[in-house]
C-alpha cells in the first residue's frame, strides 16, 4: 500500500484501504496491533558506533602502525624494556586525545538534537484524545490545527482555509495551500499534492482532518532519509593529507633503513647492532607527536568554533572549510530568517518603504516622496490588515497562523495599530474564507453603525471587483483605465523584486443580510493598499558573503523556491550570477553544468536530487564543495558534500544528522568564522609539520653520516634520547603551535587546492635545508667537543654536547617556522605565549635531564660546564639565522615581482 497515489484517491477509498471509520477513527485494540506491525512513528535511527571500536580506530594510522612495528622489533630484537614502553605510552597517549575529543563533540550535538516530544490529536473509538506522535499507525484520523506539526504522512478528509508551510521538505518559503476536494494528477510532484498533508510539516493557517497513511520510515521524510544511505561520507582533505605524508615517511623511513643497514654489513657490524640502529632510525623519522598534534589542533579549532556558534561532529572536518572553493547554501532559514516581512507599501500613487526584519515590531513605515506615513488611507489599510487575518502575534518569538498574515499583522502594530484592541472593538461578524481558486478572502465587521468589509488577496482578483480608489488624503477616486494602468504597473514593480504582492480593498454596507451568502455581496471594492512581502535576508549575512568572495570562495544559492524570488534575494546578497531551474538543469548534461557553474550564482526549484548532483558535479571538478541547510529536503546534499552545516535551531533532525558541522546559532556569518578557523587550522598542521620534519631529516642525515664515516659507531643518539626530542621537544612547544591564531590576511588569499600536499616543493626544500643545518652543526659539535665522540651507548661529553644541540636546533627552529615570509623578530610572533612556556620547559627539562645524575644513566649523559651550554646554544641557533636569510631573500624576490 506504501506505493499507492493516495494523494489522488478519494477520502473514502482510502478509509475502507486502511479499515478505518472516517467519524469514528481506528479502535483502540485495532491501534495496538497496527503499531505492533508498523513500529513507532520515529524515524530510524543510525546504528551508534560503539565506544570500543571507536577507540580501536584511532589506532587506524600509518604512523602508529610504523611505531606498532618499530616497538614490536625493539623488544625483539634488544630484549630492553624501556623504548618498546616509551613508544606505547605515546600511541595510547595519542589515542586517547582523539576518542575523548570525539566523544566531547558527540556529547555536545546529543544535547544540541534533544527533540521536544511531539502529540497530536487523534479520533479513536469515536472520542478525540492526545497521544504521543510516536504512537500513531496507519490509518488514524488526525485533526490538524494552526499551528501544530503534521505528526505523519496523511489524505486529508475534511480541510478548511488550509495552509502548510513545507519549507523543510520542499523548500519553498510560502505555505502550500490545501484542499481535501482538490483534484491531483496521481504523478503529481510532491509540492503539488493539494490532498495530502506530511510530517514535521507545520499548519499556518485553517483546520483540516486527514487518514494517516504513513509513518516513520515510510513517510516523504523517511523516504528522504534514505538517500542518506546511499551518500556515504568521503575523507576529508586533511585526512587525506597526513595518509599521503604517513606514507611518505614510512617509504623514507624504510629507504634510509635498507641503506643504513647496507653500510653497516659492509662495514662489518653485527646483525643485532643494525636492527637496534634500524629501529632508532624508525623512530626519529617517524614524527610520533603528528597525530597528537594534529587531534589537538583540530580539538582546539572545535573548542573556538563552539564558543562562536558551531559545533563540529567529525574533528578531522574542521579544517576542511579552509580548503572550501564552493558553499552551496540552503535560501530559506539560512540566509533569510524564514519569517515573510512587508517591505513596501503603495497607497495609489504614493510609494512607503517599512524597516525591520522578520516579526519583530520594530520598524517605521516611511514615505518615499517626502509625504508623513499617514493619513485616512494608510490608517484604513492598515486596519484591513489587522482585521482580515487569522494570524496572532504575541511577541516576535510567540506567533501563530500564516507567514503572509502574520507580516500584515507586523506592518500594522509598526504603523501603530494596536491589533487586539482593534479586534476587540470591531469583532468579525461574517467572513469568506481565502479559497485558492478565488484567491480572495473578506472578513465583514461593524464600524461606526454600518458594515465594512475589508478584502485582502491577489492583486489582479481585487483589481476586478474594484470599481474606486482612495487617495493618500482619504477621497475617493474612481478607478479608470489610468489608475488600473498604474496599478498594474506597481503590482509588476513589486513583483519584479521578487516580492509576494497582496491587495487590501474595502467596501461599506449599511446592513448585512443574515441570509445572504457573504461571497455574493463583495463587489464595488474600493483599493486601499498593495503590499510587498519577502522573505528577507538576514542582517549579517551580506557581510559574510562578501568576505567570502575576498577569501576566493564562490557562494551559490540552492533552494526550491521560486527562481524571481531566489534571484532578488540573490541581487540584496550582492550573489552573482544567473538563475537556474530545476526543470532547465535536467536538460543539460553533466559535462555542460560544470562549464556553466561559474556563472551561475541561484539554482530555483531544485529537488533533492538535483542538490546532490550539483555537489558531485563540483566535486568530479576537483572544488571542494560545502553545503548548508535545514530542511530534510537538504540533507541528502550535506552528507554528499565535503562538509555539510545544517542549522541547529531550525534545522530538522534529519539534516543534523547528515551535517559534518551545526550552527547552533543559524547564522550563515558563523560559516565565515568557521572558514576562517580552517584555514588557520591547516596553517598551524603546516608549521607543525614544517617543524616535525626538520628535525625528522635532522636526524635522518645525522644517522646516514654517522654511518658512513663510522662516528659514534653508526648511531649518534640512543633511542630514548630520540624519543625525548620526538615526544618533548615535538610535544608542549609543537602543540603550541596549534593555538596560533589566524593571521591578518588569512581570509584574503584564495583557498588552497584540493590536492595541495602538506609537502610542497617550496616546503620540502626549506625542511632539506634545516635537516641539513641541524645534522651539519650536530656532526661539527659531536666531532670537535671536548674527549671526541664515543658509543652513543656509552656517553661522554661530546655525545652530550651533540645531543643538546640537536634539541637547541629545535628550539631556534620553533621561532623560526612561525612565519614563512616575516622575520621571527616581529612583535606578532611574542603574540602566542604558550609556544615559549613550552620552549622554558623543555630547557628546564634539558637541563635537569644532563645536570641531575641520577637520570645519567637512563637518557646516557653526563654533565656540561657553562662554556659547554653556550657553545651548544650558539650552534643551534645557526638555524635561526640561515632562516632569517631566507626570508629576506623570499621578501625581496615578491617585491621585485610586484
């Protein structure tokens, strides 16, 4: 029965289909047995990762499972305990920041995403009742009212001046107009089947009753839903980025090792001795702080977005906003408030414009020409606006009814109507009711001992029932051809804008026959008011699209509304380009939609299908697409895209669930912050990584030097001395790099290519030169200190004197991968203070570690005099100075090319 057109099948059909009485509703016991066989009316849920296996999977990492290897081989190879314990303690340390740093942002979504409990009213046993939504089964009779949520997919049986918004599920901003009489083609698009009513919808306006024909899983969002299955999350660029260097190191790693271990038999060295040098070797040029590091960049990136509105679900997507060249963004609720609000008013020939945004009553009605925004005109127009609606509007939070009427509502209480006094003095005493074919309704109240009837709808039904005007100073004019001639021209003026145009007109009776039917008298209107109503933008988010375009990310605009409207929103945004429709994109190929997407700045009318299409299309062009969005509707798109954001407030639970990132705010200008904090995320992994692999290749060409001259017997650092330096020296003052902030042109250059490797040619000829640096000074000290070099197994005072300067090559360096192009010797570099706390713990840790005799043995040194320290300082400090020299040459090559 689920493929069934109920849509296009008459109310009593569907009763006798689902065995339902459509007075009386299910019986009880009927109920239970339904539900037993249909479930609870939940979407499903996706099945939760359990905490063990999300734990195991942070150990899913090229670099862990190099150092698993180097441990395991350690231990077998050297019987000793300390460098296998030491190497553990670092990967269950690593592992353990990232599975808490997920679960904190799992944590922090469950508490975004706890739903309200949702009821509906329900006819069974012939009484109405309350029930849980979840408790509803095929086959109910529902009773819908202004304001409440469609629990599930329904036929309507009975329906009254009905209005659904279907925002979330179709995307168009208006409310759809329903009729249980209506008649609907049985393939008919969602967005045009008048019979039906579906869930987490909302009722703007009338009542209805309808035949429950859907539930959960199988209603239109269920169904939705289910694309969700078939879009399965890609990689982030980032995760692809430490893959391809883990690789990287490993193959560098494993080549210095084969050669290491060639020399070494050729020189004549026990096999055992190799091995152990072959897992020193693993070690120093496996960067074991990487993924602490990079799990704690990305932690602190999360930390700073939730404090500004945003909370990210996956850690490793923070960064991905930086690589962003395309934000494809939902319309309504996303960069407009999802609330409709009057914008210009026209009064015959005079033009008022009405400042404020959504349903708050801040604003004031001004007039464009100069004339004072009142006068008998303004004052009946807007009396008709209060008194032919159904809306109610307590506060700009607390409103029910229509969008459309609760606008008008607005525009009165701003024109300084009070609406409820108003309605209290003058209370409806007849009406005929707005019906989508007449596209008019009248609502008839007593004033000043006569009846006036005040008519509001499109402006061209008006138009043909008026036979007079009122002017600005309260006379009545007849309405000739030149006034309809202007008229016309003000309705198309308006429309042009992309604004919904309503007509208030009024007419007088001197008495109402009881008998008569209302709809009969109205004719003989007189026009008060055209009035233009949008969805407007939101106030920040013009700012942020302009930003974007200065970052070099293009913003399209994907909604299901109607393309006019779309574009003037479009144009307010400053969002170039054409519009396109749903209808013209599925007449052009994939090939032709990649050519053309540049020019294209608003895809109308789009269906879900068409949102996933435009994201894979970008992605099969090598962007990298974000999308956001609120509506079920969007949530296909979110999970297909690179990062998906949908909106925490207004968003259905459906694309929370889809999105890699929530607004809890909803404001698009977040999105901005979040692209900002990207881009500086994926700068500090490159400092980090900058800095790393230095002292990766420091020691790399330390250990290839030692072995073929033979100095320190092949090996100049015994693995725990390395790990000290990986570990404490790459930890604190590497980790400081990860609170970097953005800096100053950060959102000023174009993002970053999708297949830009953290290791570019540019950055791997720096890092050569540093490796070379570091090994070059630490050979010179190990060979000319005091006593000669020894065993690194064995100390002495050279071996000590190297060591130290290996690490104080680290600290000069940390300074100097700050910035690629400034001098080190900036005042923005003293910004970060936690990079030299980090710096004077590990100095106090060197020292404490060379001058305390009772670590000697475990890290095989031995003590320094003062003179000792300063030339180790001196030495390593060469690093800073080379990369001064660098910097400057770099700065002067750029302003030559300018």
């Amino acid at each position: 029965m689920s493929d069934t057109a109920w849509h296009a099948t008459g109310p009593a059909e569907v009763a006798r289909s689902f065995g339902t009485d459509l007075n009386e509703g299910l019986g009880s016991a009927q109920a239970v047995l339904r539900r037993e066989q249909s479930g609870p009316n939940r979407l499903p849920e996706a099945p939760r990762e359990p905490r063990w296996r999300a734990y195991v999977r942070q150990f899913r990492d090229m670099l862990i499972l190099t150092l698993l290897g180097a441990a395991v081989v350690s231990l077998l190879v050297s019987g000793e305990w300390e460098t296998p314990v030491i190497i553990v303690v670092v990967i269950l340390l690593n592992a353990t920041i990232g599975f808490v740093q997920e679960a904190k942002a799992e944590a922090s979504l469950e508490t975004l995403q706890r739903m309200l409990r949702t009821e509906a009213t329900v006819i069974r046993d012939g009484s109405t009742v309350r029930l849980d939504a979840a408790d509803l089964v095929p086959g109910d009779v529902v009773v819908l009212e202004a304001g409440d949520r469609v629990p599930a997919d329904g036929r309507l049986i009975f329906s009254a001046s009905l209005e659904v918004q279907e925002a979330a599920l179709t995307g168009e901003a208006e409310p759809a107009a329903k009729a249980a009489d209506a008649v609907v083609a049985p393939d008919a698009p969602l967005a045009e089947r008048a019979t039906s009513a579906f869930m987490n919808t909302s009722v703007t306006r009338g009542h209805a009753r309808m035949i429950v024909t859907a539930t959960g899983a199988t209603t239109e969002i269920g169904r939705v839903a289910g694309l969700l299955q078939e879009t399965k999350p890609a990689p982030t660029p980032l995760q692809r980025q430490i893959d391809t260097l883990g690789r990287t190191l490993a193959m560098i790693a494993g080549a210095v090792i084969v050669i290491v271990f060639i020399l070494g038999m050729l020189r004549g060295q026990p096999a055992g001795e190799l091995l152990t040098t072959a897992v020193s070797l693993a070690v120093a040029t496996v960067p074991e702080g990487m993924p602490a590091v990079v799990a704690f960049t990305l932690a602190m990136g999360t930390a700073r977005l939730a404090k500004r509105g945003a909370i990210v679900k996956r850690l490793a997507s923070v960064e991905t906003l930086g690589s962003t060249s395309h934000i494809c963004t939902d319309k309504t609720g996303t960069l407009t408030l999802n609330q409709m609000t009057a914008r210009e008013l026209y009064l015959a020939d005079r033009r008022f414009t009405v400042s404020g945004q959504g349903y708050s009553t801040q604003g004031v009605i001004r007039s464009m020409d100069g004339v004072p925004a009142d006068g008998p005109a303004l004052h009946a127009a807007l009396a008709g606006m209060a008194l032919c609606t159904d809306a109610v509007a307590h506060s700009e939070n607390d409103v029910v009814g229509d969008p459309t009427e609760i606008a008008l509502v607005v525009l009165a209480e701003k024109g300084g109507v009070d609406v409820a006094a108003l309605r209290r003095r003058h209370p409806r005493i007849a009406e005929v009711p707005f019906d989508s074919d007449e596209k008019f309704m009248a609502t008839f109240h007593r004033v000043d001992g006569a009846i006036r009837c005040f008519v509001k709808g499109a402006p061209d039904v008006l138009a043909a029932r008026a036979d007079r005007y009122l002017t600005v100073e309260g006379a009545f004019r007849p309405f000739d051809d030149d006034a309809r001639k202007r008229y016309a021209e003000d309705n198309r003026e308006l429309a042009a804008q992309g604004l919904r145009v309503l007509a208030i007109g009024v007419q007088d009776f001197p008495n109402l026959d009881s008998d008569a039917d209302p709809r009969t008298l109205i004719g003989d209107i007189a026009v008060l008011a055209l009035v233009g109503i949008v969805d407007p933008p939101r106030l920040e988010t013009a700012a942020a699209i302009e930003q974007c375009h200065q970052a070099g990310i293009q913003v399209q605009m994907i909604t299901g509304d109607h393309a006019v409207t779309a574009a003037a929103i479009a144009r307010q945004l400053n969002i170039p380009g054409k519009a396109v429709t749903g209808a013209e994109l599925d007449l052009i190929s994939d090939e032709e939609l990649a050519r053309q997407l540049p020019d294209i700045g608003v895809f109308a009318r789009m269906t879900p299908q068409h949102k996933i299409r435009i994201v894979r299309v970008l992605q099969d062009g090598g962007k990298v697409a974000a999308m956001t969005g609120d509506g079920v509707n969007d949530a296909p798109a979110l999970r297909q895209a690179d990062i998906g954001v949908a909106m925490g407030i207004t968003g259905t639970e459906v694309s929370k669930e889809a999105a890699t990132m929530v607004l809890t705010d909803d404001n698009f200008a977040t999105v901005v912050e979040a692209v900002r904090e990207g881009r500086g995320i994926y700068a500090n992994i490159v400092k980090f990584t900058r800095f790393q692999m230095s002292t990766a290749f420091g020691f790399v060409l330390t250990f290839l030097a030692t072995s073929i001259t033979g100095l320190a017997g092949g090996a100049p650092f015994t693995a725990v001395q390395i790990l000290f330096v990986n570990l404490v020296m790459d930890g604190p003052p590497a980790l400081s790099l990860g609170v970097d902030p953005a800096g100053p042109d950060t959102m000023k250059r174009p993002p970053r290519s999708h297949d830009e490797r953290i290791l570019t040619t540019a950055r791997l000829l720096r890092i050569l030169l540093a490796g070379l640096i570091m090994a070059g000074g630490t050979l010179a000290v190990l060979a000319l200190a005091p006593g000669g070099p020894a065993l690194a197994g064995q100390g002495s005072v050279a071996s000590t004197m190297a060591f130290v300067t290996f690490v104080f090559f680290q600290v000069f360096n940390l300074v100097n991968v700050r910035d690629d192009l400034r001098s080190a010797f900036h005042r923005d570099t003293f910004a970060n203070r936690t990079t030299f706390a980090a710096i004077g713990v590990v100095i106090v840790l060197l020292v404490a570690m060379v001058e305390w005799p009772g670590l000697h043995p475990f890290f095989t040194v031995v003590d320094l005099t003062s003179g000792q320290w300063l030339a180790c300082t001196a030495a390593g400090s060469t690093i800073l100075w080379v990369g001064e020299l660098v910097k400057l040459i770099l700065r002067s090559r750029l302003r030559g090319a300018v």
